[in-house]
C-alpha cells in the first residue's frame, strides 16, 4: 500500500509518496479542481491512501480525490507536534512526516462528515458571521453616540423602529449622521441576509429529526439545536457521552505526575468552538426556565459561582444530548404547549403560510392555565431534584490539603506586615 502524504496551501500543495519505508516526491500541484484531478489521474491508484491537513479547502480536496484512491485521511494539525514544532519546516517535510504517521499507526484523524451535515454546518456559520457583523456596526453606532455625550438608548433594540426614532432625535455633527446612516443602511441588508440564511436552516431543521428531537431540551431553540446537530454528526462516533464532551472541549483539564494527585483546571476548549458556545447559551437560558436542569445550575452556582455553574450546565446538556440521540428519546421534562410554539416558530422562518381559521397546537402556550399547568409539573420535578441532592455529602478535604492550608495560615500569621 502506498501512502500519499499532501501539504497544501491556499495556492499550491506539496505531494510525497512512501511505500516501503522509502520516500519519493511526486512535485507541487496547484490547488485547482482541474490540476488536482488531473495530478490524481496520472499519478495515483486505487490502493492508494491520501493523507491531508484539515484547512479550509481539505473538504474540497477530498471530494476530488476520494474517487481516484482507496482512502482519504484528514489529520487534525493541532494535535500534529512534529509538524508544528519542527525546527526544520518544509512542504516536503511536512508531507512526509504525514505519511509516516499515517503509516505508524499515529496519525490523528478528523472524522469527515457527510454532504447534507457539511451544508448545516456552512449555513450556521454564515448565520453567525452575519450576527456578528451586525454587532459590530451597532457597536460603532454606539460609540458615535458616546463619543458626543448622548446618554444610553432607553429603548431595548437600538436599530428597531424606536430606536430609530430615538437616533434620529439626536444631535451629532452632520458627518456622524452620514455616518450613522450608512450603518443602519448596512444592518437593514445584513437582516435580509440573515432571514434568508434563517429560512434555509428552517427548512433544514422541519426534515431533520435531530434537530427536532434537541429541541425538547429547555434552552434549546431551531439556532442552537442545529448549531449542535451539525456540529455533532452521526452520534455513533462516540462511544459513550464523555467522549461527546471531550469533543466538544468541555471536559475539565488534567495534570498529573508520578505519585502527586491529579490537578484539574479549566475546559481544555478544544473541538467544534462555535457547538460549545451555543451550549453555554442554552445554559443561562436553562437557569431561567423551571426543571431539573435548573436546580442544577442553582446548586453548581450556589458553591462554584454562576459562570461556572453555566459551564457545567452545558456539560450536562452535552450528556444528556448522547443519551437521546443514542436511544431515540425526547427530554423527559419537555413542555408540549411550549415545543409546540417552537416548531410554529420554525415553519413561519422557513416561509410557511399563516392560518388565521384555525387554531394549532403552539396556541395552548397563550392560555395562561394551561401554561401553568405544564410549569407546575417541571417545577415539581425540580423541587424533587433539590430534595435529592440536599442529601448529598460534600467531599471532605485529604490531609494533605488541610496540613497544606493550616502551615499557611500559621505562617501568614507569623509574618510582620510592612506598612
């Protein structure tokens, strides 16, 4: 079997073949459907495995070559040492080392997804550009208005129609008004971006029972759901949900050596960023809704702070996510009348017509009995939470760490401050 090692760049990529423990360069290709198919048609088999680098354009490269070779492996760079701390560093070199790690057994893989769960996850990415682009021309808005004196918007969205008004009441120089103007003028076009992106998501989300299936969860609305659905995949990658939050960059640091206990610190943050972010969304908008989950916040919060407490929050959320999509379950603790409003949210984004004439499912969200009815029942079963774990012990601290904080007590108290 041959192994075919490939640096590539944005312009160009470097090829090395290695088969028997020997190393052959077979040149620099440019980075073009048209010469990466003819590169592959000339000069690779079938029984040949591709090795790359997951960049921007790999997905693209796999897609040409994939059809003209037995296999092709994307690594993941981060986890890549002898690539990114080698003292010398070439395309030829970088290549090779991708070959022989492949070749050993040592080589990091990044799982590909499918074409449909690619499209989901360029879709929530361009929502969340667009989000972020139209933060920061309110951000410059805002700084205008500072920069002359002009007290806070008491309205609660500066671009609505009141806020509008609100601006233009103001005095600024003439220039800052163009200027102001040429903002809102770019954030009206990024909202009619932003409806279209949100109506193909929309759609995407009423066929995918993933999607539907997250949603169950409190905090959980058709943006988060499908930020975490294309994030995730197919679920039965990860064999059990430590695994799942290991992806997701929310399991805890360890540092540990020889005989010394363990140390645990922050997140380790690595993996699908942007499906970790979404999850912490979920979190604090979990601590305001009525459950178990937020009994569990309140508890982590009570010791830890809240912060913490949103982070662990997620943390569960991404178990609790395995242990659904694993067994085809919907969230115990969902509200009907409340899902029922969500899915409606959904068909009117996606551009579904609105029916006056009948009344569905998501009304019952407006009656104030029956919305009481399914919030007395989550908050029985949070209060049923909160009695269980008020059962629970705190660890107690080793002996170690008791000695360790009374010599430092004793010793701070020993000292003569100087004033």
């Amino acid at each position: 079997m041959r192994i075919i090692g490939m640096d590539i760049h944005r312009v160009a990529a470097e090829a090395v073949a290695l088969l028997e423990g020997h190393l052959t360069k077979l040149g620099r290709i440019p980075m073009t459907r048209d010469s990466l198919e003819s590169f592959a048609r000339k000069k690779l088999t079938h029984d040949d495995h591709v090795v790359v680098e997951a960049t921007g354009n790999a997905a693209a490269v796999v897609e040409v070559l994939a059809p003209y070779v037995d296999r092709v492996v994307i690594a993941n760079p981060k986890q890549v040492r002898l690539i990114a701390h080698a003292k010398i560093k070439t395309d030829a070199i970088d290549a090779a080392v991708l070959a022989k790690l492949y070749a050993t057994g040592f080589l990091p893989e990044v799982w590909v997804p499918d074409e449909r769960t690619m499209a989901l996850r360029r879709q929530v990415a361009r929502r969340t550009q667009l989000v972020r682009q139209r933060v920061r021309l309110k951000n410059l808005i805002q700084s205008i208005l500072h920069a002359h004196l002009i007290p806070p918007c008491p309205h609660l969205n500066l671009v609505g129609i009141s806020g509008r008004r609100w601006i233009a009441a103001q005095i600024v120089p003439p220039d800052e008004r163009a200027a102001i103007e040429r903002h809102l003028a770019q954030i009206d076009l990024i909202q009619g971006s932003l409806k279209e992106v949100e109506a193909d998501i929309a759609r995407e989300a009423m066929s995918d029972p993933v999607i539907r299936r997250l949603m169950t969860l409190p905090g959980m609305d058709m943006t988060v759901a499908s930020g975490v659905a294309a994030a995730v995949g197919d679920i039965r990658r990860f064999a059990d949900p430590t695994r799942l939050v290991s992806y997701l960059g929310l399991n805890p640091s360890v540092r540990q050596s020889g005989e010394g206990s363990a140390y645990h610190g922050r997140i380790t943050k690595q993996g699908r960023g942007q499906a970790r972010g979404m999850l912490v969304e979920a979190a604090w908008a979990v601590a305001r809704s009525p459950g178990p989950l937020r009994a569990f916040f309140r508890r982590v919060a009570s010791r830890r702070g809240k912060h913490i407490a949103a982070v662990a929050t997620a943390r569960k959320l991404a178990m609790i996510i395995w242990h659904m999509l694993t067994k085809s379950t919907d969230y115990i603790w969902t509200r009907p009348a409340l899902l029922a409003r969500k899915f409606r949210s959904i068909e009117l984004r996606a551009g579904l017509p609105t029916s006056h004439a009948k009344r569905g499912s998501a009304y019952d969200y407006n009656i104030p009995a029956k919305r009481a009815e399914e919030r007395a029942r989550v908050e029985s079963a949070e209060k049923e939470y909160t009695r269980f774990t008020s059962r629970w012990r705190a660890k107690p601290r080793s002996r170690r760490r008791k000695a360790s904080a009374t010599q430092g007590l004793s010793t701070k108290s020993s000292v003569t401050p100087r004033w």
